[in-house]
C-alpha cells in the first residue's frame, strides 16, 4: 500500500496514512480530544484506521494505555507503525472486528467514529475506503453494545457520528445500559447546522442528557477559529463532561 507521511496536533505526531482511499480527517482528532482519560486509564477504540485517534490522545495524556482493533490488516500494520515512530509504548493494535474479537474486560473508555454510510448508498470505488464506512442495518447498534460490554461501571464511551444518526445512537445506548449524558455539537460556522455530532455515554450512569454549547470550526473565510485550533493543532481537550 502506497502511504504518505504527514503530521497531526500541528506536527506534535508523526502520521503516516494511505495514499488514496480512506484517509483521515479532523474527527479521529475531535474525538480523542473529548475522551476523559488520564494517566494509568485502558481506552478501546473500535476502528482506529491508521490510528490517528489513539495517538494524539497518547500525546495528551502521558501514561495512557489504549487498545485499538482494525479490521483491514494493512491499515493495522499502518497504525502499528506510527505507534513505533512516535514512541508510544502502551497502545496495542489488533488486527480483528469488533463485534466479534476477544476483548479484555473492564476498560475505562471506549471510543469510535463508526461506519455510517447507508447500505443502500453509493459504493466507493476504493475497497478500503467502502470497508471503513459502509454501514447496515443494525451495526450501530452491535458496536455500541459492544463497547459497552467492555466498560467497567462508570466508565465512558464517546461517539463521533452525523447529525442524522443521533436518534439511532441515543436508542443503542439506553438499550445497552450506557445512556448518553451529553451531546456535542460541531458547528462547521457560526449560525450553521451541524453535520457532526460528539456523544458521550456512561456506563450504567443516571445522569439526564444535556445538550452542550458544542465548538464552532471554521471562520467565515473558511480558516480554522482560535477554540477549533487549540485542539487541532494544540492538543486541548473538549469539555463534555463539565
């Protein structure tokens, strides 16, 4: 596979990634950024492409252990390869599907940006790219239980996914005993609908739902705002959980 090297947190992390196909945007960047981690935590990710999640969270948070699982072997052999060039001893990748792989259990976080395009929607042309987002009846539901079955108690699973899919998800989580507690919104600008949603669930919680301020992306002229550039390119977290 054909890959080019490139960098992620404003060149804090050495990313290399496919040529062509699947490549990774800002939302693996996003979603580490939301996760509550701190030293001495495991955190899943289901997914994790070339693992571009995982690092910059490693990058935040010194001392984190994480596991990430991949499907496709060659994008997994990508995400152990960046694990080795930027020296981040505690995340292991695994070559495997979620819904069926062997976990261990009681992890502290979970997270994912999983497949959401419909099954009866266009086909991509790059197998690679049609494997990581395809979706189909039913699999949201089937990752989020999955993910939540590897929670200890309390524990927290964060979802990036579209706008649209936030109904399907809100079920998955009440029906899998880790209701969601906050929605976060990503504003592509000011005054403009979000296509992109954070959720955060926690295992077995009773807290209600709360519909958070969210983060607004862009400037009018299109330029990354000041809040969207310090997690970006300066590794800040995202405040849904306060």
């Amino acid at each position: 596979m054909v890959t080019t090297d490139g960098y992620l947190l404003g060149g804090r992390v050495i990313y290399r990634q496919p040529a062509e196909g699947f490549r990774s945007g800002i939302e693996p960047v996003l979603l580490a950024a939301a996760v509550p981690g701190r030293t001495g935590a495991h955190v899943l990710e289901a997914g994790t492409g070339a693992g571009a999640g995982l690092l910059c969270l490693s990058h935040r948070v010194a001392g984190i252990r994480a596991t990430g699982v991949e499907l496709d072997p060659a994008m997994a052999a990508i995400a152990a390869e960046n694990v080795r060039r930027n020296g981040f001893a505690g995340i292991d990748i695994v070559i495997g599907d979620i819904t069926s792989v062997a976990l261990p259990a009681a992890f502290d976080h979970a997270i994912a940006n999983p497949p959401y395009h419909p099954p009866d929607g266009s086909v991509s042309p790059d197998g690679g790219r049609e494997l990581a987002k395809r979706g189909s009846a039913g699999l949201i539901e089937t990752w989020i239980s999955r993910l939540s079955g590897a929670l200890r108690r309390r524990g927290s699973l964060t979802l990036i996914v579209p706008a649209w899919l936030i109904p399907a998800c809100l079920t998955a989580m009440a029906a899998s005993a880790i209701p969601c507690t906050a929605i976060f919104p990503l504003w592509p600008k000011s005054s403009r609908p979000a296509k992109l949603v954070l959720l955060r669930g926690i295992k077995n919680g009773l807290s209600p739902t709360r519909m958070l301020p969210g983060l607004i992306l862009h400037r009018p002229d299109g330029s990354f705002t000041e809040a969207a550039q310090a997690v970006l390119a300066g590794a800040a977290a995202l405040p849904l959980d306060g």
